[in-house]
C-alpha cells in the first residue's frame, strides 16, 4: 500500500494539475481544436470580457491592424502601455498559441481584408461628393471596357461550336454571381433550343459530372477559378471525356483543365459597399458567345425566336420592339 503522505502529495499534484488545465482553458483552445479564425471579429468581441491590461492590447491591435501585424512584442506593449507579459496573455486569451501565431494571423487578416478594414467613400472630384449611382455606374463601364479587350474570337467561335453540337450541357456555377449566370446561361441556351440544365449544389454537381461523356458539355462560371467543390465537378466531368468551356480568370486552375477559356478579369475597389462588377464581365462573355451560337444556327435560331417573339406578344402585347422576356 502506498504511502498515506504519497497518496496525498498525488492526489493535490492532480488536483493542481486540474486547476491548471481549466484555468488554462479559459484563456486558451486545446491545441487539437486550434484553427484559423476571424482574429478580428474574435478580438472584438472577446476584449471587453479580458483584464484592463489585455483590453488595451486588443484596443492598441484593432487601431492599427497593419502595424500590430509587423510590430514586435515590446513596441506593441509599449504602445498599449502594459508589459509582455499581458501581450503574451491577450495572444492566449482569444485562441492563439502565443504571440507569433497572433502576429501570423492578424498578418493574414491585413493581407486578405484590408481594403475591408477601412470604411472609405470614393474619392471625390474636387468639392463634389460624387453620388452613388456615377460611382457604380463608371465601375461597371471600366469592368466592360477591361474585359472586352480579353475577348478572343477563337475562343468563342469554339465554344459556340460545343455548344452547339452538344447532346447536353450543363452549367455550373457557385457562389454568387456565379451562381446567378449559370442560370442565365441555361435561360439563353434554351432560347436557341439547347437542351440546358444548371447545378449549383457541391455534391449534386459532383454527382451529375459522373453520369456525363463526350457527348456532353459543361459551362463552368467561377470569377476566381479557385472553389475546390467546383474544381472537384469539373475534373470528375473531364476524366468522363467532358468537354470543358470556362468562363473564369485566366491562369486560374479551372482555366488550367478547361478545354476552351473565356478569360475574365476582376476589377474590385475600395469601395466595398456595391455589388461586384465582375458579373457584368461573365454576363458580356455569356452575351457573346450566345450570339455566336445563334449566328452558327442562324436560319434555326431565327425560327426559334420568332415563335418566342409570337407566342410573348399574343400574352403580353409587348410590340415589335419589346424584349423576348420580361
């Protein structure tokens, strides 16, 4: 039998030791569930629930992001005006191992975010305080403007001739405005009476790209060309001998397996309160090669629209000039 001062000395290391975890676990994550986090939102939200010392250090980050990222553990101290060690305390208390993993992360927050970091209005001209419609308004003319210079006739010819002799296409697209012109894009190819269909479901797509071969297309949207589950689909599709027409950015990995690239560029501006311009890029690309399609099926596309252009204005009265929609 053990000693009885052993069994006691055991018995307050343990529970020592137990203190030590839950304190421990107040301030800091087990290192199995670390992970890469939102460091700004974390720190403002857990600050004010931290000793005086650790809110100034939150205070002194949040004030300046950039400089918190570069600045070392003595002058970010010393501009909170509290010691390492509370710097040290603050880096555990929201989930960081110690200070250099904060520092790696509020580093990655500037880099990726920063125009999200400060509220800026454009810059006016002179005195006038510019309204948001000419804002909006001169960014999507730019977007057009870039992009029309990316516009290969080649490269568009070639995927309206998929197009047209697919057995069926399939476009995909997620996101947002991914998502919404792979819609229009089935919308408009059934107009030219294309058989169409649009996945925006990860797995779904997954699963559809399995069932498809050689005689089939698939129409990818992605403004980045970098969404892994899209990614996923379309190389599911290609190792089927699916033809892959690309609506992306250029050099992108979804440009790097597709068969014929549609290059876009994205133009994004410090003024993070409007919608993204580069869905008029995908649609203006969209626009075109549909017009190349129906220029390769003329006399059937005619026909086709004619009876759209008949059917519309028996239902609606819409007149020669009214649009083949609403």
């Amino acid at each position: 039998m053990a000693p009885l001062s052993a069994a006691v000395t055991g018995h307050t290391s343990n529970k020592t030791a137990l203190h030590t975890r839950l304190h421990i676990g107040a301030h800091t994550a087990p290192r199995s569930v670390l992970h890469t986090f939102d460091i700004v939102c974390r720190i403002s939200e857990r600050s004010s629930q931290l000793r005086q010392a650790e809110q100034k250090v939150g205070h002194t980050i949040l004030a300046d992001l950039p400089l918190a990222a570069a600045a070392s553990i003595g002058t970010l101290a010393t501009r909170a005006g509290v010691s390492q060690a509370s710097v040290t305390r603050f880096a555990r208390a929201i989930g960081c191992r110690d200070v250099r993993d904060m520092k790696m992360k509020l580093g990655q927050a500037t880099a990726i975010g920063e125009r999200f970091l400060r509220a800026e209005l454009p810059a006016a001209e002179g005195e006038r305080v510019p309204q948001i419609a000419d804002v909006i308004y001169a960014d999507i003319g730019k977007v057009l403007e870039v992009n029309r210079a990316l516009l290969n006739q080649d490269a568009l010819q070639r995927a309206a001739g998929l197009l047209r002799n697919a057995r069926m296409i399939y476009a995909f697209g997620m996101g947002g405005g991914s998502t919404m012109l792979s819609d229009e894009a089935q919308y408009r190819l059934v107009r030219l009476g294309r058989p169409a269909a649009t996945y925006h479901d990860a797995l779904l797509q997954r699963m559809v790209a399995a069932t498809l071969d050689k005689n089939d297309v698939v129409l990818a949207f992605s403004t980045s060309g970098n969404v892994p589950e899209l990614l996923a689909s379309c190389e599911v599709a290609k190792e089927y001998g699916v033809c892959l027409i690309a609506i992306t950015a250029a050099g992108s990995q979804l440009a790097q397996i597709a068969d014929v690239v549609l290059p876009i560029m994205s133009l994004e501006t410090d003024f993070i309160y409007k919608p993204s311009s580069s869905r008029y890029a995908m649609m203006m690309v969209l626009d075109v090669v549909m017009a190349e399609l129906a220029l390769l099926q003329k006399d059937h596309s005619q026909e086709l629209l004619r009876r759209l252009k008949f059917t519309l204005d028996t239902h609606l009265g819409s007149g020669n000039r009214g649009p083949l929609g609403d």
